[in-house]
C-alpha cells in the first residue's frame, strides 16, 4: 500500500497556483495560442461586462499571460477555438468541450432563469421568425432591433428581441458567432458548428458529468471533494462513486494537507509532489478568476474572506465595487479597488486594504508596485493616482506614483 503524502498549506496552493498557471511570472511575451491554451488549462473563462477597469475575462488572462492584444480573445471566439455557453457561469469553453454541455442545451428548462420556457411557448411564431430572418439575412445583434416601448428599463427587463435570442442560446439553436465591443453576435448552430451531429457526438449526461467533474480536478490541481461540483454548477452529484472511479483509474491520488486534512490531487501534478514548488508570481486577480470566484474554497485554502460587492447597494459595501484581490508569491495578500480612467489615462486606486498577517517587506511592496504597473501599462494608463492605501506602502509609492491621501 502506498503512503499517503503529506503536504504543507503553502504546497498545496501552490499546486493549485501550478494548475492554473499563476505560479511563475511569464518567461516570454503571449502568444496568440496561449489565449486558448490558458483557457484549456482552466477549463472556463467566465464572462463579465463591468469595465471599470478591465473587463474579467481579459483580466483573467494577463494576470496569466502578461501582456497581450485584447482582441485575441475575441478572435478565439470567433474562429471558432472557444464557444460560450452556461457552464460555472456564462462562460468562454474550448470547443472541444462542446459535447460536455450540449446535453444542457437539449434541456434548457432545467437552467432555471437562465431559459423561460413558458416565454418560448407563447411566442413560438415570432421566435420562428426570428430564426428564419437569421437564417435568410446573417447573424444579428439584440441592438439590431428596435424595442416596442413596452419593456420596462432594468437589467432583465430585456426587449422582446433579446429575450428571444437569450432563450434561443440557452437552447442551443443559436450560438454567440462573434462579439462587437462585447456585444453578442448571434447566429445559427449549423453555421457555427457545421460538424457537429448529436447522433454522431453526443454523450449521455452521466458521461458528460463525469468528465467536467475530472476537468475541473485537473485545472483546480488539488482539492477538497466538495469544491468540485461548483466548477461547472453541477447539482446533485454523486461525489463518492465519482472519486472511487477516478482513483482506480489512476487520475487523481489522496493526499493530507496541513489544516485541511485528506484531499485529492490531480494526477497531471504528481511530479510536483516531491519537489520544491515556489510560487514567485504578483498579480491582480479579477473578482471572476476561478482562483476566488468559489468564496469557500478562496476561504479555506487561501484564508481569504472574499465577496464581489458590485451587486450590493453602495451603502451596504465594506470594501468597494469591483475589488481586485492581490496575490503575492502563492499567497493572497490584499485586495483593491481601482478604476481606470480612460480619456485621461489615469488608473485611480481609490483603496488597498492589506490582510491582516500581512507583512510589508521591502520586496513585498517592489512586487505589487510592479504588478499595478504591469496592469496599468497594459491598460495604456499614463498615470496611477492612489487615493488611499496603507501608510507603511505610501512612502515607498511616491516617488513614482502620484499620492492624493
């Protein structure tokens, strides 16, 4: 019988920082495959539309990749490398992992709000003719149709047209062939995967379930078995048959983690087992990385007590509306809320809080000034004005930054 490996706390996010790929600072500019090759690694790349200082999905990438043209991302979506769909959430997917989500689409009512079936039932003609306008006339934008004057304003009170298109992705009868300044481009499955036939490449769900459930071991590397499910919003699952299953086949092997106790480790890292795995990497993370967007898990492996607060009322915020979590060399170290001021090309830090056993080492703040400097240049931000910050960093700051305390 093997031994069980025991691991330090410190190792273990490290290991996870190893699988998805913020261990090391980037040895060399990107690429326009690293676009999808990072994506690959993580599985998912969730899609948010706040801007206020980088939009996440791009976010989520430089903190990975360093420098690189946003429209790469863009251009991966539309040559077809990536798809999007709900997964952990609305999502950018490799298309190779189309099959492990069509069985959703092919039951769209069980998304939740995410499809209105009594909607589709009740406009059936107009949806009808919606897709034999797409069908005759190319993709269409939901900014392509006038709005009747009816809807009310708001988030979800979409106009009609939208509301057809969005029940129509959740269906899988159309899918986002493109985007324009972020907008959705919609057009026709067969157009955007001409290949594919559910009778040829369709899985069953069990199947389908079981292999979203192995990504998601693979890109978080190391993890308690609860953590999984979440990964790809996966309900009901069977957790242990699965665990049984993929350590008999050799994907992944228990390990005991100090203060977490028995976990799994994907098999993808075992070399990193007996080795010394040093995380060296700074970044700001975006409140979307899956590194944090499963609060719990962001709690117990990193001690971090992390919310988005974009969703809160103004007055209910402790910290602020789109807060960046700080990672220093395998650790989350802080958190901060800035907003980029694109005519004047000004990133403002309006606040950075530091984590309570956080020491401010000399190397620590040249880290992170290095970090919002990489992200600020990437941003095109001539200047970076910190509003408020802790006093111990300020001074170190102010020779290159501009200090308005």
């Amino acid at each position: 019988m093997n031994m069980m490996h025991s691991l330090s706390l410190q190792h273990a996010r490290n290991l996870h920082l190893a699988a998805q790929g913020l261990l090391r600072t980037p040895s060399r500019r990107a690429r326009f495959q690293d676009i999808v090759d990072c994506v690959s690694r993580m599985s998912l790349l969730q899609i948010d539309t706040i801007n206020v200082v980088a939009r996440s999905p791009y976010l989520v990438l430089f903190s990975r990749l360093g420098t690189y043209p946003q429209a790469w991302l863009d251009q991966a979506l539309t040559q077809g490398n990536l798809f999007e769909y709900w997964a952990h959430e609305a999502c950018f997917i490799p298309r190779e992992d189309y099959k492990l989500l069509r069985h959703r689409m092919l039951s769209p009512e069980r998304l939740g709000w995410k499809y209105n079936a009594a909607w589709v039932k009740e406009h059936q003609q107009e949806i009808a003719g919606l897709l034999a306008h797409i069908q005759q006339n190319g993709p269409v934008r939901a900014a392509d149709f006038v709005s009747d004057g009816n809807h009310k304003p708001g988030w979800w009170a979409w106009k009609p047209h939208k509301r057809h298109l969005e029940n129509l992705f959740s269906a899988g009868e159309l899918m986002v062939a493109e985007r324009r300044n972020f907008q959705r481009v919609y057009d026709l499955r067969s157009r955007v995967m001409p290949d594919w036939q559910d009778e040829l490449h369709s899985i069953n769900e069990a199947e389908a379930i079981r292999l979203m459930l192995l990504n998601s071991a693979r890109s978080l590397g190391i993890f308690r078995a609860n953590w999984l499910p979440d990964y790809y919003r996966l309900k009901r699952v069977a957790l242990k048959p699965f665990l049984m299953q993929a350590q008999a086949e050799g994907h992944i092997v228990p390990v005991n983690v100090e203060a977490l106790g028995e976990m799994w480790l994907h098999r993808d890292y075992l070399p990193l087992l007996n080795s010394s795995v040093s995380a060296r990497h700074s970044a700001l993370l975006s409140p979307f990385d899956p590194v944090v967007w499963d609060r719990k898990r962001a709690l117990e492996l990193f001690d971090f007590d992390y919310r988005i607060e974009c969703y809160t009322p103004e007055a209910k915020r402790k910290y602020g509306y789109f807060v960046l979590p700080i990672l220093h060399r395998g650790k989350i170290k802080g958190r901060l809320d800035a907003r980029m001021l694109r005519k004047s090309r000004q990133l403002i830090i309006k606040n950075l809080w530091l984590e309570e056993a956080t020491r401010v080492t000399q190397s620590f703040v040249q880290d992170v000034q290095r970090a919002i400097n990489r992200f600020a240049t990437w941003q095109e931000a001539e200047q970076v004005i910190v509003e408020q910050a802790p006093h111990d960093l300020l001074d170190a700051w102010t020779s290159s930054w501009t200090v308005h305390c």
